[in-house]
C-alpha cells in the first residue's frame, strides 16, 4: 500500500525513477515535468488499487496529523468526468487552513498555507469508510515560507546535521560522504481499556486521562503483567494493526505486556528520522482505529492512570551516512573507534549545553505527570553511557592513553570494542538519555508526542556541537598542532568539561536531584518552566544560526505550545467540575441519604428494640465521616469554581500557564484527595462512574 521503490520502479520510466531517486537521496529538486509523470505513476497506482480519492497529509502544530481530502474525479471541458492528478497537484496544495495554529505568524490577510510534498516520505494508501485514499506526506508552510507544521524544522535540522557531521567528518579525514541522516526508531507505549468503562468516564473521553478513581487494592505491586501472557482479544488486535502497518510499510518489532496492567507496546523498525516520524503517527492512528474495531478504546496519554505506570516513547537515536556507515558504532580499527569518540562526544557535549532545549523538546501536560513519577526518567536529563565507555573517557581525559599511537591505542582496548552491545551498555533503565550500543535512547519522549519536535531538538544540538568540535579541532590544526594530536587535546578537553552531565546512578534518587543542584544542570519540574528555555537568546541563536526555526518561527512554537497547555488543563479543570457536579456529589448525596434514613430509623427504635449506645455512636461517627468528607468536597468543588474563574483574568501566555502549573493543578489534586477517599465509602450501586478496579482488571 505504499509507493515505494518496488512500485515506482514499475510504474515510472526509467529516467523518472532515476530522478526521482537522486531527489530523495541528495535532496535536489524536481521539476515540474518529471513530477507530472510521477504523479501519473502514482495515480495509476492509487486507483488500480482502489483509491478515489488524493489527499496532501500534513502535521500541523497541533500533535496530530490533517489531510483535506480531493477527488481524482473532476469534469472535462466538454462535461464528460475524467480522473486527474497533475504534478502540479502533487508537488503543492493549498488547503483552506486557516483554522491551524499558526502561533501569531499569519495575519488573516494571508491565512492561507501551503503543502508541499516531501519525496523522500513514501505516498501511502490509507484505508478509511468504503475506500482508499491516496496520501501524500507534506510540508505545511505560510505564503512566506515560514514554517506551520513540525516537519519542516525537522528536515532542515537534518540538513543541519548532514552539513555539521560532514565538516567533522572532513577533519578527521574521511572526505567522501555527500550527505548524513539521523535514524530514530520508536517503542511506543499505549493502553487499551474496554470501551465500555472509556465512554462512560468524561475524564477519558475528554482529556486521555482519569481525573478521579482510587487505586484498587491490587495494583500493579506483583508485577504480574510484565511479559505475561497477552490476552486473546488484545492479541487479536495487535495482529490487526501489525497487518495494517506491514501494508503501509511499517514492520512491527516486539510486542509484549508492559508493567502496568492493560499496558502493551509496539516497536517498528528504525528508520531516516523524518520518515520515522510520519510512521509513528500513522501508527497511533492505524492503533487508534483497530481499537475501536475492537470494542477497546486506545489511551495515548502518559499518565492515564494515577499511581500506576504511565507511557512513554522511547526514542532512539542514531546518526549516519546515506551509505550506511553509523557514526555511533564502535569500530574495530583505532580509526572507526577516533571517529565513534569523537561522536560520542559530540552528542555530550550537545546534550550538556542544551539540556534545556531538549528538557522543553519533550514538555507537555501529559509528560508533566510522567516525568519523574515512580517509573519513568525524570525531568532532569544526564547522559548514561555505562562502565565501559566511562572507564575509556576516563583514562582519556587522565591521560593515561594517547591514541595517536596505534599501540597504545590497542593496548587500552580501544582498537576493539565489540563487548558494547546492548547487554553491557542498557542496564540503567532509569536513564533520561542512554547509550545503548550504537544509538541512544531518549527515553522521556512521551508517549502521545510526535517525535518530530524532539529529533528536530536532538539534531539542532548535535549540528550545533559537530559544528563547534570542528572549529575546535581545525584552530588547532592551523595553530601547527598535529591532526592526531589537535583531535586528541579537544576530546580530553571536552570529555572534562562535559563531565556533569554523565550521570551513572539511579535518576530516580535523590542523590540525582541533589547531584542535579550541585553540578546545575537544569531542573524543570513543568511544562512552563521548560518553555522559558525557548526565551533565552542564546537558545534562539542557536536554532537561527543552525538554520532550523526563525525568530518568528520559534515565537510561534512557543505560544502554540503555551496555549495547548492552558487549554489543556482548563479542559482538565472543567471536567473535573462536571464530573463532580454530575456525578460524584450527587452518588454521595444520595447515599448519604440512605445511610442517614436508616440511622433516624434506628434511634427511632432504639429505645423499643434497646441498641447500645456505642452502637448508636459508631453509626453516627460513619454518617457524620461521610457528611463531613462531602461538605469538604462541595467546599473544595467551589474552590475549583473560582480558580477556573480567575484564569480567565490572568494574561496569556506564562502568567496563565504559570497559574496552571502553580495553582490550578494543585487544586485538583485536592479536590481528588477527597472525592477518592469518598469513593471507597459508597455503595457500588450508587457510584456511576466506572473503577479502576473494572478498568483495569476486566478483560
Ligand atoms: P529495547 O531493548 O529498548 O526494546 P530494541 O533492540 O528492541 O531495544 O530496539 C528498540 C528500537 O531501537 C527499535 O525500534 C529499533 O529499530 C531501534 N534501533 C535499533 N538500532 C537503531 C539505530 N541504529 N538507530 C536508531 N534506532 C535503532
Ligand atoms: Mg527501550
């Protein structure tokens, strides 16, 4: 179901196929010409298929996909139907969208936006209603070229690497690689609940998560479902999903029961980041409608379930030539293991200055409750690199091995590092960012996040750093130092001076937080406090001059993404509110009602039927338990009332979001305290809305 390669080279002439190709693989552009008959191609190939219809997909800022669909139908001239797809139709659309978030970048005058075909993204058929329809992964850009969507900065933070890697590249002296990529490869964490309890739970409908609900006694303490066995319907419903990705070329790894009950996961195979990106998203929605099929409902939130693990997307990371060579693979000649050192550090050295950056890459509402929570990385991020490679930085930085002689070089083992596979480098599972062989893995992406904002972060850094290593190493080099040497000198430099963000211990102690303060590496506890990064002028820099976001481009990210939070969490807030006004106080009034008729009852019979008086007294105390835990919750409700008021008073932008996080979440927290406690006090037949007990225990 995909134009790939096998297809186009059936359907297009043998020069279109070779131009084509040379387009996807240098990034030179098409010409009209060529693209017409592309498109011809393509059309055939939809519509032999099935597909009626065209559609230019595309990612706006708004963490989901869009498409506005077209027929291929149109009417001739003399009013006969034919079927048309020009390459002009191909190459560019002008979807009517001016609805999108632009950040404040579109005045309406110029509110329309523009897709434009990303050849390097193969066009697939998407199955939906009765037909097929045929997309085309796009850019989505203003009139002015400005950026409206994520994966436009993505590719040109590509473009940022391949020409920073290639400039390091030529320093160390390899000159034959004409363009680098960086790979990503998702494990992606999700819930399934039966639809059922999902319809009835306004929190989940609305906002991915349960606002309210006490923990069962039985949690997920035993661990029982980690690598159980995977019930049959959920089976069922991987196999169909499997199916459905193998036909949009997209296969699908491991699959197994995470921690948490009701958890799974799925882990397509790596590839070129921008094309993992549209893959992961077309994954959540290929997941998202088999569940429906299924009769389940699909939970992409990261934090679904209070008290029980939430989800995350491990990301991982790696960075090589077109020809297949992985700069983060550790040779076996002294030569390939310079040039995996020098990488290595290269991705530190990223990483510790711009740990900010990759902090917010990865802020949302969602991630906000994840991050640092019992199980998943916390919002401080250190880089884990394991015994091994700690010991050769080491004695690097100590001096105790001088690689620019090959001997020495051998006698620390340097020449041979076949020992870093995965079984001697992945066993702190508590790291935020670990190396794990020959990639790392950015493991605090949340789950619901297209991955285009963090490897768009992760580029931006890593072009900055090859870029600035570079510079490094050839000052030297014009200085009169030896190449070896001027390679040397800065690795041991930059090993010291990136020192505090290896970080080898359990992040989910406290040792980390308190290791965090003393070397000052940031530590954001919340979306607003990330965000500010993107204030910081040398953070700004650092994007223009990489040539990834605009000044303009990167206000617009900030404000889309502030006001996705504050709106996030006012719908959060107000669906707080309903449920407890149309749910929870009602349920416990009316069992109030009940439990205080039957105690008038028996004092009005006590004395006929002679109950003790500590009798009387304990049924009193647990009528007046309730009554009291119920006026604390019309208290609290109404508290809740006024803080969702007092937001609309506040200014957009952080004054809000900063309200948000510091009050209005607080609040909530406050008012789950008590209508939670008061779930475990009444009636199951009173209490409509579903448990977690039935949520998460019934298949
Ligand atoms: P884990 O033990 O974390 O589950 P896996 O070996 O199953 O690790 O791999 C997880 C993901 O990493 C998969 O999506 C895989 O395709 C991806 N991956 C493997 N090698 C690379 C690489 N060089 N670059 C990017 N991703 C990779
Ligand atoms: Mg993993």
């Amino acid at each position: 179901m995909t134009f790939d390669q096998k297809v186009m080279r059936k359907k297009l002439p043998k020069e279109v196929f070779q131009a084509l190709q040379e387009t996807i693989k240098s990034g030179k552009s098409l010409s009209e010409e060529i693209a017409g008959v592309v498109a011809h191609g393509m059309k055939e190939w939809a519509m032999e298929n099935g597909a009626t219809h065209y559609t230019h997909w595309f990612q706006p800022m708004t963490g989901a996909t869009a498409e506005k669909h077209d027929a291929f139908l149109t009417i001739d001239r003399d009013g006969s139907p034919i079927e048309r797809f020009s390459g002009g139709q191909l190459i560019q659309g002008e979807p009517d969208a001016s609805s999108f978030p632009s950040g404040g970048m579109r005045t309406t005058f110029e509110a329309r936006g523009y897709t434009a075909w990303d050849p390097t993204s193969p066009a697939f058929l998407m199955k939906g209603g009765k037909g097929l329809t045929l997309c085309i992964p796009t850019v989505f850009i203003s009139y002015h070229g400005e950026a409206l969507d994520e994966k436009t900065p993505l590719l040109r933070s590509m473009d940022a690497v391949s020409r920073s890697a290639i400039k390091l590249l030529g320093i160390l002296g390899v000159e034959d690689v004409s363009r680098v990529n960086t790979y990503a490869g998702t494990e992606q964490e999700y819930f399934l609940v039966d639809r059922k309890f999902y319809s009835m739970r306004p929190d989940l409908v609305m906002s991915g998560r349960t606002l309210l609900g006490a923990m069962p006694p039985k949690g997920q303490q035993l661990e029982d479902h980690y690598f159980g066995s995977i019930p049959d319907r959920v089976l069922e419903f991987m196999q169909e999903v499997e199916e459905e990705l193998y036909l949009l070329g997209i296969p699908a790894k491991t699959r197994h029961n995470e921690v948490a009950p009701h958890q799974f996961e799925i882990a397509p195979i790596f590839e070129r980041a921008n094309i993992a990106a549209d893959h992961n998203l077309l994954v959540m929605e290929i997941m998202r409608r088999v569940a429906e099929k299924k009769g389940f409902a699909l939970l992409m939130h990261e934090k679904p379930f209070a008290g029980i693990n939430g989800s995350g997307k491990h990301n991982n990371w790696s960075i090589g030539t077109a020809g297949g060579m992985n700069l983060l693979e550790p040779g076996d000649t002294p030569e390939s293991n310079i040039q995996f050192l020098v990488f290595l550090v290269a991705v530190m050295k990223g990483v510790f200055k711009r740990a900010g950056v990759l902090r917010a890459s990865i802020a949302s509402i969602g991630n906000d409750h994840r991050l640092g929570a019992n199980e998943a990385p916390p919002a401080v991020v250190t880089v884990f690199l394991g015994d091994l490679l700690e010991k050769v930085l080491d004695a690097i930085e100590s001096g105790k091995v001088d690689f620019a002689t090959e001997k020495q070089v051998l006698n620390l083992g340097l020449s041979h590092l076949p020992v870093l596979n995965k079984d001697y480098t992945d066993r702190n599972r508590t790291s935020p960012f670990a190396f794990t062989g020959n990639k790392f893995e950015f493991r605090a992406v949340g789950s619901s996040q297209p991955i285009a904002i963090p490897n768009m972060a992760l580029n931006t850094l890593m072009a900055e750093a090859m870029s600035e290593l570079a510079d490094q190493i050839q000052a030297r080099i014009d200085s009169g130092v030896e190449r070896e040497c001027a390679i040397q000198e800065v690795l041991r430099e930059e090993i010291a001076a990136t020192k505090p963000i290896r970080y080898q211990g359990d992040n989910y102690s406290e040792d980390l937080q308190q290791a965090a303060a003393d070397r000052g590496l940031p530590n954001m506890k919340n979306t607003p406090q990330a965000m500010k990064v993107l204030v910081d002028e040398d953070v700004r820099q650092m994007f223009v001059t990489q040539g990834v976001l605009s000044q303009e481009e990167l206000d617009a990210r900030l404000n889309t993404r502030l006001e996705r939070y504050i709106k996030g969490i006012d719908i959060e807030a107000r669906t707080m509110q309903l449920m407890l006004k149309t749910f929870v106080i009602p349920n416990v009034s009316e069992y109030q009602g009940e439990i205080a008729e039957s105690f008038n009852a028996l004092v009005e019979a006590s004395d006929r039927i002679g109950v003790s008086a500590r009798a009387l007294k304990s049924q009193g105390d647990h009528l007046k338990e309730l009554s009291e835990g119920l006026s604390e919750l019309i208290d609290l409700t109404a508290e809740l009332d006024a803080v969702i008021l007092k937001m609309e008073e506040l200014e957009e932008g952080f004054e809000t979001a900063d309200y948000c996080a510091d009050v209005v979440l607080p609040t909530m927290e406050r008012v789950r305290e008590v209508a939670d406690r008061l779930e475990f006090m009444v009636d199951r037949s009173k209490w409509e809305l579903p448990t977690y007990s039935e949520m998460l225990f019934e298949h």
